[in-house]
C-alpha cells in the first residue's frame, strides 16, 4: 500500500538520521537537504538509495538534483511509488 | 585428423609476490589548493584524501613498474628469468606502440617472454590477475608478472574543483605462479558499457592535436553517479565473488578495494556488512587514486604493515571507467 506524505517524511527523517546523524526532529518539510540538514551530494545518494528500498521507488541520478527539500523529496516519492 | 598435444598447466595458480613503488614527490592538499577554490576540509570530508605522490619527469610508467616488478620477485623469491609473461595494465602511458610491458620486461631481465599492455581503468589489475592466472592454470606461461601502473597526475585537470585532488601516481606488482591448491577464486567480472560516459578522457587525442579544444585531455566523472553505482552495485559484485568462492564474510581477513575515494570504501564496508574483524585497506589517504595501480600498491602496504599476514584471505575488487569490474577472493603472499 503507497506511503501517505507523513510517512514519507518520517520515513525520510529517519533514513536521514541514520546516513548523517540529524535529529530526527529537524528533518522538516521545508528544510533543505544540503543547507539546513548538512547533507552533502554523496550522504544525499546513500539517502536516496536507502528511500528507493523503502518505498519501493526508482529514482534515477537526473532526478536527485531536483530533489532540493525534504518536501521535494517526499512529493517525488508519493508520484512514483509502486 | 592429427591429434594435438595440448600445455601442461598447474592444478591452481596464486599471488606469488608483491611490490609497490610510490613516486618521492608526496603531494598535500594544500598544493592542490592553488589551483582550486576549496579546502583542505572540504577534500578530506569528500574524499578522504589527505596526501598523493605525483611522478617526476624521471618517474615514467616504465621506471616505476621495473622497480615495483623488482620488489615482487624478491617478495615471490622467483629470478627475473622465469618469468614467461609480463601483463601491464595502464591508462597513462601516452605511447602506446610498443605496449610498454615489452621494455619494462626488458629492463626488469626476463628473457623473451609474452608482454603486452592492456586497459581497463581502475579494474586492471583484477583483469590483469584474471589473465594470469589463465595463463598458468593452461600452461601458456608457469610465472606471470602482472602490473598496474598510472601517472594520473598527467591526466588530472587541476582546475577542475571535483576532480584535482582524487588523483595520484605510482605502480603495483604481483608474481602470479603454480599452486597446489586453490588461492585466487573465481573472477566476477564484467563491463556496462552504457555508461561509458560516467567517468571518461574528456576528449580524444586526435581533437586535442586538430586543436578544437585547447585544454589537454584529463579524467572527468560524473561524481554521483559513480558513486551510487561503486557503493551499491559493486558492494554486490563483491558479494558475488565471495559466494563463487565459498567463503563467508566472517571467514575472510581482509577486504581491500580500489582506493577511488574513502566515503566509497566506508559505504561498501556498511553496504557488504563485513564484520569487525575484517581489515579493511584505506590507502587512499595517502595514496589517492591509482587506478589499476591502487589494489597491489594497498596489498603492499597491509603486509609491510603487518595489519595482514601471508596466507589472509582476501577479497579484491576494483571498478571503473567503463564501466568495468573484477573481483575475487585470493589468498594473500
């Protein structure tokens, strides 16, 4: 059964504190992965490889620059699920 | 039908003897901050390169592999005319008629023997060793040096902030010889080639000479990319080649990567989940990366070290442009 938005983002909060030590707490919609959560552009892999397995989604290399918020991500993720 | 008599191999082959060669120039990420706009923070926390040696005029691909080919048959205990073939894995040796291992042969004091070059990025030695080991489990050659070698600071566009400092120089040897039982495992290996573009010679040199583009030719990667595909593709080719050899992750001592880039290593160790007990070659630090170079040069430098021993089990992979990858399980000289 596709992920509702909260659980994406708590899946997300989760994934993120677990790749880089962020506090599950400020992983917030509107944060930005690279200037608020302190996720560098290789963290920022490990942590869409670990939401690909989690919610059973594809998202290709040309997409992840895109995905500039935990939001952006988090929307990304609800449109493609399986 | 004439019947033809076919060689007469060794039941299994092993890694003999090993040898390394660092050229004497040690690069700090300082000096690689003269030409970038970044920090030595910043390289360290990316890469986890702190130092890389970076070849003399006088260090040329041939010098570096006679004397890295010196100290592994030393290390093999093996004369220099024993040995039936030369394999040179290399990227960076900017002439490419007569493949370099006939004279690096030559210099070295084998007689006659099979020598030939050839090119598969930062996977070459696996490919090398794969070769090898061929070669003296059918007979075609009972002692085999293979070679990997790169003076990759000829091919690094030190402008460039996501590439400058990955790069170093240098050369690794090994002896490859008969065994009575098996010491290098199964080979998995392959290529993709749909992604040649994801680390690749920025141009041809024949468009350098015609002079369409003015900068000379060096390594680009899409950083990324290569690493979603080191980290979890290759964390199962790895897996793959310790199941082809029957051993577990707790049985083996060693795991030694290529050394591209330490957030690379770190990420495979967790992705493979190898236990504590593994020893887990980070020569990157200090060495950058050698391409084919880094597997031999890193297996030097545990056993001179002593965080490995002969007769450790190890799993090798190396991966890259290409893209290209071999792996496999050996036991250590």
């Amino acid at each position: 059964m596709a992920a509702t938005q909260e659980e994406i983002v708590a899946g997300l909060a989760e994934i993120v504190n677990e790749i880089a030590g962020i506090p599950v707490e400020d992983v917030e919609v509107d944060k930005s992965f690279t200037d608020d959560l302190d996720v560098d552009s290789l963290s920022m892999v490990e942590v869409v490889v670990a939401a690909e397995e989690r919610f059973d989604v594809k998202i290709p290399d040309e997409d992840v620059k895109a995905l500039r918020t935990v939001g952006d991500a988090a929307d990304y993720i609800a449109k493609h699920q399986a | 039908m004439s019947k033809i008599k076919p060689a007469q191999g060794s039941p299994y082959a092993r890694i003999l003897g090993v040898g390394g060669y660092r050229p004497t120039r040690v690069v700090p990420n300082e000096v690689i901050l003269e030409t970038i706009d970044s920090s030595d923070e910043w390289i360290r926390s990316r890469s986890g390169i702190a130092t890389r040696h970076w070849a003399s005029p006088q260090e040329t691909v041939a010098a570096m592999s006679v004397e890295a080919a010196g100290k592994a048959l030393a290390d093999a205990g093996i004369g220099a005319e024993q040995i039936g073939a030369v394999i040179v894995s290399t990227v960076s040796h900017f002439k490419q008629t007569p493949a370099v291992a006939t004279e690096i042969a030559d210099r070295v004091g084998a007689v006659k023997p099979a020598a030939f070059d050839i090119s598969a990025g930062c996977a070459g030695f696996g490919y090398g060793l794969t070769l090898a080991k061929s070669l003296v489990v059918e007979g075609s050659a009972k002692y085999v040096l293979v070679i990997g070698v790169e003076r990759l600071s000829d091919l690094t566009d030190l402008e460039d902030r996501a590439t400058a400092f990955l790069f170093g120089d240098g050369a690794g040897a090994v002896i490859v010889g008969p065994s009575d039982e098996p010491a290098i495992g199964p080979t998995v290996w392959g290529s993709e080639g749909d992604k040649s573009e994801t680390i690749k010679q920025t141009v041809p040199w024949d468009e350098y000479r015609s002079g369409t583009v003015e900068k000379f030719p060096a390594i680009t990667q899409e950083g990324q990319a290569v690493f979603r595909w080191a980290v979890f593709e290759m964390a199962k080719v790895a897996q793959q080649a310790l199941d082809a050899a029957g051993i577990s992750a707790d049985d083996l001592d060693v795991f030694i990567p290529h050394q591209a880039n330490m957030r690379i290593i770190d990420s495979m160790v967790k992705t493979l989940k190898l236990p504590e007990h593994v020893t887990v070659a980070r020569d990157v630090e200090t060495t950058g990366n050698t391409s084919a170079a880094s597997i031999p040069l890193a297996m030097e430098r545990l056993l001179a070290t002593g965080q490995a021993k002969s007769g450790d089990t190890a799993l090798v992979i190396g991966f890259g442009a290409g893209l290209v990858y071999a792996a496999t399980v050996v036991t250590l000289p």
